[in-house]
C-alpha cells in the first residue's frame, strides 16, 4: 500500500506587495489520489489574485469530488480535468467583462491528479511539474513563453535568457488565450516526489540547489518551506509557491 503525502507553501517574496499566487493540495481519504494546483495570476496586484484564485477553486470544486470515497475514476482524466479548466476560464471572463479594471486579468496554472501510481499532468503558462525521480529533478512541462519559443528556434543561447527584456511574456495562460492544456503522464514509484511551483522559485533559485535543500528534510512541508525561504534569501523578486508530494 503506498502513502502519499503533500504539502504547499506560498510567499509574497521579497519584493512584492501582494500574493498574486494561489495554492491547494489535497489527498483522498483512501491514500490512493492526490490533486495539487499552483497559479500565479497577472494583470494588477488585484486582477492577478483574483484570477489564479478563480483558477485554483474551480479546478479544485470540479476535481475534488472524484476523491471522495466510492466516486470512482473518469474514464479519461485528462477530459475532466479540461473541463474544470474550461470552466475557470469562463469564470474569470465573465469577472474580467464585469470590472474595467481587470482587462488584463488572467493567470498561469499547472496541476497534477495522481491516481494511484499515474499522474496526469495539466499547464498553460509559465509555472513548473518537476518529478524527482532517484536523485533526479525532471521538469515535465515546457513554458509557454516568447523565451522558451526563441531558445527552441535557435535566436538565443540559454546564456542570454535573464538578459532578454520581455523573458517573461506569456504566449498562452488562462483567460488570456485558449483554455487549452498540454497533458503528461508520468508513472511514478515508490520514493518518487512531484514538485509544482510558480516561477517566482525558478526565478531566484536555481535547480541545481533544489534537492541538497530537500534532503536535508524528512516532511514535505519542511522540504517545500526549505526552498521558499532558500529564494526569500536570495531577495526573490516574484511570489515564490510550492506545493510538494512524495510517494512513500
């Protein structure tokens, strides 16, 4: 019998004002599902709260059900998981149309459901799913930005990504653009861990000091407060938000 285990923590950073991210987790009764929604919202300290939190409790009111016991599973997740998606956008359209002051209003989002030993995976925008796989930090979403699209055509190096002036210009988040998400599955085993975060933690700390801080604990919400105040160190310029699950 396997025992999941998360937590998250979420921090205004070093520079802000507001918390425009947005966090839950939750896992079933039964120890056998896991859902975990991290969005970091955009278009005025307001209009982003507003929207990664329209994003986060949608997706949780329509995904959480099925992790009640006796509900079952869908037969596709991905669809239901797009459908709550769906949902959240028209919610924060509908806001946005109501507010002239939330025009710009919209918000990145990244979630996984585990079922068992699969986790369905679900992003638009710039915020991260990494697995931590045998000492390993996998990252299992590709950002929607213009930087990503020009280190894939070649136009920059790696090198030259925190000179570029417009590094952070999504090319696609929700209420913004298409609701649609790219999907991953990713078996996961024993000893494996799922690591969701906004870019506010990629922005201030770099991977490679991810899992030495990591392991220097046991509990996932230790684990998660070790790499928040880690970028809180570093002055992070943006909310810093994890949300961390380890399969035992």
């Amino acid at each position: 019998m396997t025992n999941l285990v998360a937590h998250g923590v979420t921090d205004v950073g070093a520079v802000r004002k507001a918390n425009q991210d947005a966090i839950d987790w939750r896992v079933s009764e039964d120890n056998r599902q896991a859902l975990l929604v991290v969005a970091d919202g955009m278009g005025g300290y307001q209009g982003g709260e507003i929207a990664s939190r329209i994003a986060v409790d949608t997706v949780m009111e329509v995904l959480a059900p099925w992790l009640s016991s006796g509900a079952g599973q869908p037969d596709e997740p991905d669809d239901a998981i797009q459908l709550a998606i769906n949902l959240a956008s028209e919610r924060i359209s509908e806001r946005r149309a109501g507010d002239p002051e939330l025009a710009k209003m919209g918000t990145t989002l990244v979630m996984a459901w585990v079922i068992d030993d699969e986790a369905h995976i679900a992003h638009l925008g710039d915020s991260r799913c990494y697995l931590i796989h045998k000492g390993e930090l996998q990252c299992q979403t590709r950002d929607d930005t213009v930087v990503q699209n020009m280190l894939e055509d070649g136009s920059i190096r790696p090198d030259d990504v925190p000179h570029v002036p417009f590094r952070n210009v999504l090319t696609r988040a929700l209420g913004a653009s298409s609701a649609i998400a790219s999907f991953r599955r990713v078996r996961m085993e024993v000893g494996d861990s799922l690591l969701l975060c906004s870019d506010g933690l990629t922005g201030a700390l770099a991977e490679d000091e991810w899992l030495p801080l990591m392991s220097a604990h046991e509990l996932p919400e230790d684990k998660a407060r070790s790499l928040v105040d880690a970028s809180l160190d570093n002055e992070a310029a943006d909310n810093v938000s994890v949300v961390l699950l380890i399969l035992n």
